[in-house]
C-alpha cells in the first residue's frame, strides 16, 4: 500500500459537499478503478471531488492527485516511463513516493521541495483500486466469495450514475420496488408482498435477511428452482456507502454481490459490483455481466429521477412503511457517522 507523504488535503474547489461532510466522508476507503484497466497509461479518476491519477509503479499501484504543482497539469495527460510518471506539459517526472525527480529544462538544477505529489494510501482488492484520501487504517467491506476457490468472480463494467451514492446505496438495499422496477429482469408484478424481515448491528455493520418467493432467476431464463421456494437475501451494509448480497439459490448455489457506490461528487456516482457465485461456472460470463447491467440501468432512471436528490437523514423528512426496515438504519447509521442531519451525499 501506498504510504501518503503530504499534509492533509484541503477541501476540493467546486466542493460539491459541506465541508462537514467532505471531511468525514474523506476518512472511507471507496473503489476508483479496475484494476485491469489501470496497465501502461495513466488513468484518470475522481472522489469527493478530487481528481485523482492512477498508475502502476514496481509494479504496484500508485493513486495521486492528478496535478503537477508546476503549471496545473494533470498527469493523467502524462505516461508512466522507467516507473515514474511523466508530466506532459514540460515533462517533469515523478517517483512513486510522488518525489520530482527531473526538471528536464533544468538537468542540473536543484529541484523545488514543492515538487511532490499528494499521494494516497491505495490498494488492490476484488478486481478494483480502493482509495482513502484521509484514512490512517485500511477498511475495505469484507468479500469472502471472490477469495474463495469454490467461486467463479465476476467483475462487470464501472457504471455512472447521475445521482448520489446514497440514493444508490439505498436503492440496492429496498426491497419492496423490485415488483415495478425490475420487471424486466427479475421482479413480479403479481408478487409484491414484503414478508416481514429484521435489522441487526454488528459493530458499525447492518445486517438483514431478507425471505420472499421472489425469484433471482432472470426473465426469460430456465428455472429449476422448486414451487414455493423460499429465497434468502442476506444483506451486510458496510457505512458509507457499501453493501453486500448473498442471494441463496437452490442446491446451495450462492450469489455474491458487492455494491460500491462511490462518491464522485454529492450527485454523481461511480457504481463498482464485483460479483462471485458457485454455480453455473461454465456458463458465459457475458450473459451474467448483460443481465446486471441491465438491473443496474433499472436502478438508474430511479435514482436519476428521485427528489430530493440527496438522501434525507432528518427521518421526518420521507414517509416510511414497515418494508423499509433496512433504508430506515441505514440513514441512522449515516448520521452516526457525523454526516449532514438534512442531507449528504
């Protein structure tokens, strides 16, 4: 893991966050790229409004703010040579502790000590690049299907949402909308009912599971699963903004689900879902990768659409019914953290 070397970073301009909010958010460690995609070339990212450039060094992952401090350029306009990277304005190049180590106007020069990059702590996990622009100690949410050996991992495309990560966070944790929002990939309109269902804590963790007869079979695709099955989603919510979902198949198949929203700015978001399952391991992953992809676009005209478009913490701000148990702790949770009582991102 990358060790950061700079001061605390100020507040972003165009700060779409209340500084309140920035700085506790800061703190969380969020996905910013694929991994793979992350190969020769720099490339670009943005998190709480910071932009960010991300390369590979000794062959490690490196995460920096994406600027020169000479004239303003970003780096992600630059290449990574001899492992470091390069400015592509006046060629200034960088080490992988973000030390300048060339002004190449000025071979023999002494180079200013303020000619270092703002480098912060990252590491590779379940296919993506996690960043925490303030963290003192790694917290990444726990995944144990992509690690285990029985499973197949399935990493889909980053998805962009124009909509906050809490409103996505919370999308993927309702239940009750499965019925008219994903009626073209898996919800029922003749089965809408929400059995009851129960909320526990562990630590700074929620957790509920979720039984229904709603099916996780796609629309369309063979269903083996016997009459009157009962479904299990079990779900972990890991504050801020991530949650996991093991959906329980017939003869012990397990889906995981990772949902990631991370915050690009208070009304955009980047949605990263690693996905691991111990079935149907021969079956194209491009089937699996399409079928989400189409629940997440579902999800989307949701979210993009939903006023407010932050997510209300006053709880007397939104009408809520029994289904909502889990929405309900989740923004409790939310402010817990110290966020905005009105809204955040």
């Amino acid at each position: 893991m990358a060790k950061m070397i700079t001061a605390a970073l100020q507040l972003p301009r165009d700060c779409t966050f209340t500084p309140s909010d920035w700085h506790i958010l800061a703190q969380y460690w969020y996905p910013v790229a694929i991994a793979e995609e992350v190969r020769e070339k720099p490339v670009a990212a943005k998190l709480l409004d910071v932009k960010l450039v991300c390369y590979r060094s000794h062959g490690k992952v490196v995460v920096a703010q994406d600027l020169c401090f000479h004239r303003g350029a970003p780096l992600s306009k630059g290449w990574v040579e001899n492992d470091e990277i390069v400015c592509p304005y006046h060629g200034f190049r960088y080490n992988c502790e973000g030390a300048c180590t060339a002004v190449p106007a000025h071979p023999g020069g002494k180079i200013s000590p303020k000619l270092k990059l703002n480098i912060f702590p990252a590491i590779e996990r379940y296919g993506l690049i996690w960043v925490s622009l303030a963290a003192a100690e790694e917290q990444i949410p726990d995944f144990p299907g992509w690690e285990d050996p029985d499973y197949i991992n399935i990493l889909p495309p980053s998805f962009d949402i124009a909509g906050s990560a809490g409103r996505q966070l919370e999308g993927f944790l309702d239940v009750s909308h499965f019925a008219y929002v994903h009626t073209e990939t898996f919800g029922d309109r003749n089965n809408t009912e929400v059995p009851q269902y129960k909320v526990t804590r562990e630590g700074t963790e929620l957790l509920a599971d979720y039984w229904s007869t709603v099916s996780n079979y796609g629309k369309g695709q063979e269903n083996p699963a016997p009459e009157g099955f009962m479904w299990l989603r079990a779900f972990r919510v890991f504050a801020p903004f991530a949650a996991s979902l093991t959906v329980s198949f017939p003869n012990d198949g397990k889906l995981m689900i990772l949902n990631c929203a991370s915050p690009v700015s208070a009304r955009y978001t980047r949605l990263f879902s690693p996905i691991a399952r111990n079935f149907d391991k021969t079956a194209p992953i491009e089937d699996t990768i399409k079928f989400n992809l189409q629940v997440f676009q579902e999800d989307r005209e949701m979210v993009e659409a939903q006023t407010p478009e932050d997510l209300p913490l006053d709880l007397m701000a939104e009408a809520h019914i029994p289904a909502d148990r889990t929405s309900i702790a989740y923004r409790q949770l939310l402010t817990e953290l110290g966020l905005g009582r009105n809204y955040t991102s």
